[in-house]
C-alpha cells in the first residue's frame, strides 16, 4: 500500500483522522441527521439533496478517467480501472438511482453542502491515487485478494440496496411515519443498511490495497457504524415488541 503523492497520503490520514474524532464526537453527543434533525431554515428536497451531495463522487473520477493518460499495459491499466469504477458504481447509484427514489424528509442545506465538499475531495482522492500514484504487483495472490475484495463489495452493495428497498417500503408516499424493518439483514441488525454500506467499503479496499481506499473505508465505519447504534436506540424506545435478538451492527456481536 505505498503512496508516493504527498498531497494524497495527508488527504488519506487527514480521512483516518477525521474519521477518529467524528466517532469520539458521536458517542459525547448526538449526530444531527436525518431524523434527528429539525428541517428548520434553508432545506432542500431529500432527492434532489441527496443528488447534489453525492454526484461530486462520481463525477470527479470520472473526469479524471477521461483525461489523457500515459501508455501503460492492459493488465496495469485494468487494475487501476476496476477498482475505481466499483468506487464509481456506488455513487452512481446513490446519485441517479437512491436520491430518485428516497423517502426522506427535507436536508439542510450546511448539510449538503459540507457533504457535496467532502464527496468532492474524496473523489478526487481515490481517482487520482488509483490512475496516477498506485503501483501493483503481478502475482497470484494479489489477484486472489483483488477478486475476493469485489466480491465483498458486490455483497456489501447487494445488502445495502436490498436493505434501502426495505425502508423504502415501510412508508406510503408522503407519510413520515416509522414501522419496524424485517426482512434481509434487518433480521439480525438494526443498521443493515449501514452495515451493507460498511462492507461495501471494507471490499473497495481490499480490492484496491491503497491508503485512501483503506482510509475511506475506516472512515465510513467511523461515520455511519454510531449511527446503527442510535437507530438502534431509537426503534427499542418507540417500540415495545422490537425484537430483542437483533444487534445494532454487526449481527451477533454488537
């Protein structure tokens, strides 16, 4: 996992870092988001929030990826390729295809904003690393680790998109209203969604084997694995008959 660009591996330890402290900051106060949040002052439309926070990810690499680039191998330049465009799946999905379809309530516009920045930066981050700093070696184990580490991605998506359907479908349009998930992973945790998106890029790195990607991934958990645990809290306080056996996170464990 070596990083020759200095500028990349401050962004991937600033990511580490960051990561670090917003956990810290989760568990001494509550994160305001979603429904834990008062759609007060300037808001925008879930969709059309979730669109413009998100697309900065996958628009950023992509301009990268079209840009001119030295002559490399096929071998070399696939490795590079692949990795990035799995990376480039999630926020394509998140962009075009969740934020068309999400339910959710209003979204602060510092929120978007502060979002659509950090999508931007790692964006341009992971893309840049992979075509321009990252250096692979040719052996079988390395391809061995590749594959497992996409098919770890492509379960984490699996699950995160089949436990969004879930939530989706617990809600008539219009209604803001909150029912017990089940179904899928939802039967073992109550952030299966997180949980999905946790593997996901846990995958991406493994497949990748570079600092940002593996700081990406550490700061995703650091993110999103708190938030399990408060939608945890919050369906065991609003209803009586939620299913003791599920976990927040990880199923059987935590």
């Amino acid at each position: 996992m070596e990083c020759q660009d200095a500028a990349v591996s401050s962004l991937s330890w600033a990511l580490i870092v960051g990561g670090s402290a917003y956990l810290v900051h989760q568990t001494r106060s509550h994160t305001q988001y979603g429904r834990y949040v008062a759609a007060e002052g300037l808001c925008c439309p879930a969709r059309l929030g979730w669109f413009l926070q998100e697309v900065p990810a996958l628009l950023l690499p992509l301009l990268l990826l079209l840009q001119p680039d030295e002559p490399q191998s096929s071998r070399d330049r696939t490795r590079r390729i692949l990795p990035l465009c799995t990376f480039m799946l999630h926020y394509f999905h998140r962009s075009f295809i969740y934020s068309f379809l999400t339910r959710g309530r209003p979204v602060p516009l510092p929120i978007v904003l502060y979002s659509a920045i950090f999508c931007s930066l790692n964006g341009f981050l992971q893309g840049h690393h992979l075509l321009h700093c990252a250096r692979f070696e040719d052996s079988r184990l390395t391809d061995a680790r590749t594959a497992a580490g996409f098919l770890l991605f492509l379960v984490g998506m699996t699950i995160n998109i089949h436990s969004d359907h879930i939530l989706r479908g617990l809600r008539r349009p219009g209604e803001t209203v909150y029912r017990i998930p089940y179904g899928g992973m939802f039967e073992f945790v109550s952030g299966a969604n997180f949980f999905g998106e946790i593997v996901e890029w846990c995958g991406y790195a493994v497949a990748a084997w570079t600092l940002p990607a593996f700081a990406f991934a550490f700061f995703t958990a650091c993110s999103i694995g708190p938030r399990a645990y408060q939608h945890h809290r919050d369906y065991q306080q609003r209803f009586e008959d939620y299913p003791r056996c599920r976990k927040a996170l990880l199923p059987l464990i935590l």
